[in-house]
C-alpha cells in the first residue's frame, strides 16, 4: 500500500483522478474517495497505519489531519518549503558502479526527482544503493558545499536533499 501510495502522492496522482496543490497536498477524504473508486478499499484508520507504520516515513499528515502528502521523493511539480538545515559534515549516498562514471563526470544529479537524497549514515546509503544491485556508498563533503554556498533541505523523514553535489565534494571509492 504505502508503494501504490507513492505512485498516486508523488509521481501520477491523475491515475486515480487526484490532484495535489502546490504543497503536494490532498484531502484525505478525496483520496480515499479516488482510491475506493479504483477498487481500493482503504479506510481512514488503515490509512494512519500505513502513515505510522511505514518504515520510511513516506508520508505525513497536516497539522489538522485533514490532508496528507509524501514527505520527499516527488517527481510532480511540488514545493514542499522545508526549511533550510546546516548537514553533518559528512552526508553518504548509495549507488552502483554502472553510475560512477557518469558521476564521477557531472557529479549527483536529481535524475527524476527533485533533489539529490543524501543520507546521514552509510547503513541508509548502503540500503538506498542496494535497490539496484550492489551497493556503492559515496561519501559528500556537505561541510565544504556549505561552507561555498550550497544549501541542503531536511525532509520530514529525515532525508537530507541538495540541488546537486558537484564532482569535487564527492569520495568515490
Ligand atoms: C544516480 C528511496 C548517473 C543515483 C530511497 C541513483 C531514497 C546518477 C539514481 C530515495 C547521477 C537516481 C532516493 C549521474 C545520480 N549520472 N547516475 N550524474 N547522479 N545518479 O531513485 O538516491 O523508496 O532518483 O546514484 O530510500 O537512489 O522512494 O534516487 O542511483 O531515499 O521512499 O541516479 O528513494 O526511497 O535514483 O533514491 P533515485 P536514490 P523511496
């Protein structure tokens, strides 16, 4: 559930006939509506499960409870106005060797999404990379890109974002 929630909340909210506001936003109401519509029965209560039990964290809840959005990942048009935050000083990401070379040219680039997701611990960066095969951790020197000027973003589940990390800050193994 929480996979087919990420494919309507961030990337194809039109498959199920939804649509997210600037925030990335949506009535619960309405998309649980849309999904019952689809043939998915969700009820209200399932749906807090899926929101507290998912293990990353995806999605979150406004403070009244009455919308809900994907905390990252977006590939729709999406601001989601989180706050500026000074990284650790290192940040790792986890990749596969067919990328490096590509990488190590242009350095890390969003791709699909909006931003580059950076993660504070190789065990995170070590599980991201391991989804497409073995993992390669790269390390970010997030101390030197802020110090020239680069800004990273905290996601609500804990995913530091950049626009992009420039080859020089990257150790490559
Ligand atoms: C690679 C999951 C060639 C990059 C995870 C990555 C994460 C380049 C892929 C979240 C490149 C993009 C994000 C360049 C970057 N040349 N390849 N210049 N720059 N790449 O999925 O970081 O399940 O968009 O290394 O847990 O893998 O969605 O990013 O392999 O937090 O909740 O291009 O997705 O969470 O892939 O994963 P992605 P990601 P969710």
């Amino acid at each position: 559930m929480s996979k087919r929630l990420s494919l309507y909340l961030r990337h194809a909210p039109e498959r199920i006939g939804i649509q997210l506001d600037e925030g990335g936003w949506v009535e619960v109401d309405v998309l649980l509506a849309a999904l019952a519509g689809k043939g998915i029965a969700l009820t209200r209560a399932q749906l807090n499960e899926v929101v507290v039990t998912n293990d990353k964290r995806r999605f979150a809840f406004d403070h009244t409870g009455t919308r809900i959005r994907a905390n990252q990942g977006h590939s729709v048009a999406v601001e989601l106005d989180l706050p500026v935050r000074v990284p650790p000083a290192l940040l790792y990401h986890g990749t596969v060797a067919a990328f490096l070379p590509t990488i190590r040219e242009s350095g890390l680039l969003p791709m699909k999404r909006h931003d580059v997701h950076l993660s504070a611990t190789v065990g995170t960066a070590r599980t991201v990379g391991s989804r497409r095969g073995e993992p390669v951790v790269l390390t970010v020197d997030a101390a030197a890109m802020t110090r020239e000027g680069h800004e990273f973003r905290l996601s609500a589940n804990g995913v530091w974002l950049a626009r992009e990390v420039p080859p020089r800050f990257l150790s490559i193994p």
